[in-house]
C-alpha cells in the first residue's frame, strides 16, 4: 500500500508546522521490519514532553516528526506478526520495546536495551529517543507490534470510549506510575505538583488508588479549577508562603504520605518569584513536605542537556538539591519513564468498565492535524486542555 501521508515537524525553537511527509514502509533502515505494523493514526496527543522540544530546551534537530502517543489501525502487518492482524485497533506504548533484551523480560520496557544506539529506552518522535518517526501523522510504523501493541477486544466499543482510550499510550499510564511508585493506597494523603495534563492523570490515579485527599499545586487558576472539578484540594502557587503552612490547613497536618512530581525540569519558583526558574524546586519541596520514610514518584522530565537553562550546571542536568534531608528522612526516590505495559491493559478495563473518566479529568479537546500548530501555542500557554489530534476525522 502507498498513500500519502503528513505529520508535525519540530522547526525550530517555537515552530512547528504540519508538512507531507514519507509514507512509512516496514523498514528499519537498510533492512526489512518483518515484526511490525503499519497504522493508520485514529488519535495522538500533544503531550507536555513534547513542549520541552518545541519551547527548545532539549538538542533536538529540525525537521523531527513529532508525537509519541498513538491510537491506530492496523493497515498492514510484517511477515512475523502472529497475533496482530489488519483491522485491530490499538494502542501503542510510547516506550518502543523489543520484548527480548533482560530490561524488557524484567518488564522495564522504558529501558530496552536494542531499540536505541545511544542509551537504554527509544520512543517515538522524541530527541535521543532513537530516531524514530513520531506518530502525530495520518500514517506511523510500530516495530515489535506482537510485544508491544495493546489490542482493544472490540473496536466500536473502543471508538465509543475512544477519548479516554487515547490516554492509555501515555499520560494515564505515567500519572498512574508516578502514584505507584510514590507509594498511594487507600487512605494516603498525596501531593501532585503541577496540574497539567500528566498532573491531571496523576490525581484521579490518586484516587482510583484509594487516596484519602489529593492536593494538587500549580500557577495556573484554570488549570487548578479542572483539579477541583473531580475532587482535588487545590493550593495557588503564585501566592506568597510556606508551603507546609498551607498543606496543614487542608490536612491538620504539615506532610503528605505520597509527593507525586509532575512538573519536572522547567520548574519555577513559588510565590512572589514564580515567574524565575528553580529547576530544583519541586524536587526539595518534595524532600521537604514527605513524612518521614514516604515515597516520591518523579514522572516529571529531567534532562541530561538543557540548552536553554539559566545556568551552567542546570544546562548539563546538574541540579542544586537538599539531597541530605531526603536522605535523612529515609524517602525512596522512583525516576525515569514509565513502563507503560506494565498498567496499559488494566487501565484499559477500568476505562472501559466505567471506573474512572480519564478523558473528563484531564479535559480532552479534539482538534485536527492542521489544528496542531494552534494546539501547541495553546498548551504552551497554560490551557486546562489535553489536546488530542484526530488525522482523519475518525472521532465523532
């Protein structure tokens, strides 16, 4: 099959544009791609890790096919693909795994070792990730599809539910984790810092865990208004003072059990200086306003290059943290991707058992391909939106 076919490309710093781009063929490089799939994209997000790109604070080149959170068909298959056949719709993992390698067999699928030269973990459209095509386009490629590929049981029910499915490649997946691995249960109380989209995720994962109260903070009053929609306690971090004074008055008491950081490098300061970037901010509030023993989930991006950082060692992913006090108070710290196989199928049941409206929490508004550009500028903004891009008018 041979069809055209367009995707957002990263331009440079601040610009991305909507441009034909190579059909894609099951190919990796020289050599034939006999385990993969092609897709026709239903659904792909705009995701806040991707305005790291655009906003150019990472190195990746122009001309980068942007998107790594993909809905799609299968429109043709590899001659080794067993299990998935044309006309299944699925999700895709934004991790890129090979389902061989010790990390993936462990079920670390965010660091497979054989889908990237540089380092451990490859993703789709992503700098450093590996050079693969990302999946903000009518048509993307999926190697490895038996492994990684979570197939909907029944594609019109999906498409019914297809809003909050298309959260499973990503963000619901990553909030989820960072809930996990900061340890929430029932009855714990838990603090999310930052309200955007993977935020968002992040407190109703909090409460589909069993959460007593989920606090979340941000500077956006928007963006805090969609937390509280669903239940969230909420605290504006323009506004001047402590932040344990502040957590008390929700809590009668000045530590949460569970810290969730969902903001990540580009941090700002709080209060009178929220306009200046404290990379390390978020990390030492963490440190700070964790009970003693409690757990920290990192889902937020830190970089090894930031170019556009304000320091020297900031622009080399060396932070000034109170590393002692997180030390001292026996916190265990979980970084890096989330392995999204891991929590995709359940996720899935939840969502399509009716036990938790992702889609409603993190306020998915459908836009089109040539509506990108536009959906780019308005998240970078501080929309209360996850920007979810239809290709083909595929979504009612």
């Amino acid at each position: 099959m041979n069809a055209a076919n367009r995707g957002v490309v990263y331009k440079g710093p601040g610009e991305v544009a909507v441009e034909s781009i190579a059909y894609p063929e099951l190919a990796l490089g020289n050599r034939k791609c006999d385990h993969g799939v092609i897709l026709k994209v239903v659904t792909t997000n705009i995701c806040g890790s991707d305005q790291h790109m655009v906003r150019g604070r990472t190195t990746a080149p122009s001309g980068l096919v942007l998107g790594h959170e993909i809905t799609g068909l299968v429109v043709e298959c590899g001659r080794d693909v067993e299990f998935i056949q044309p006309g299944d719709l699925v999700s895709v993992p934004f991790n890129i795994a090979c389902g061989r390698c010790r990390n993936c067999k462990e079920g670390r699928t965010g660091i497979c070792l054989n889908v990237n030269p540089a380092r451990p973990g490859a993703a789709y459209g992503y700098v450093d990730m590996g050079g693969w095509v990302g999946g903000q386009t009518e048509y993307v490629m999926v190697p490895y599809a038996d492994f990684n590929l979570l197939k909907f049981p029944d594609a019109d029910q999906a498409m019914e539910k297809i809003k909050d499915l298309t959260l499973l490649s990503d963000i619901f997946p990553t909030g989820f984790h960072g809930c996990v691995t900061a340890g929430v249960g029932p009855g714990s109380t838990v603090y999310i810092a930052g309200a955007g989209p993977v935020g968002l995720a992040a407190a109703v994962s909090a409460q589909l865990l069993g959460a007593a109260c989920v606090i979340v903070g941000d500077m956006v009053e928007e963006r805090l208004a969609q937390a509280r929609s669903f239940g969230c306690e909420t605290i504006d971090l323009t506004q001047d003072g402590d932040m344990a004074d502040k957590i008390e008055v929700i809590l009668g008491e000045r530590e949460v059990d569970a810290f969730v950081d969902c903001v990540g490098f580009e941090a700002h300061a709080c209060g009178c200086n929220h306009g200046k970037e404290a990379p390390a901010t978020v990390l030492n509030s963490a440190m700070s306003l964790t009970r003693a023993g409690g757990q920290i989930g990192i889902p937020g991006l830190y970089v090894t290059e930031d170019p556009g950082a304000e320091d020297e060692a900031a622009k080399q992913g060396s932070l000034s943290m109170r590393f002692g006090l997180g030390w001292a108070k026996s916190h265990s710290f979980h970084t890096g991707q989330c392995p999204v196989m891991k929590y995709h199928r359940p996720l899935m049941q939840a969502i399509l058992f009716g036990k938790v409206n992702i889609a409603d929490a993190v306020n998915v508004q459908m836009i089109t391909l040539d509506q990108a550009p536009q959906g780019y500028a308005d998240f970078d903004g501080g929309a209360a939106k996850k920007f979810v891009i239809d290709p083909h008018g595929s979504v009612a």
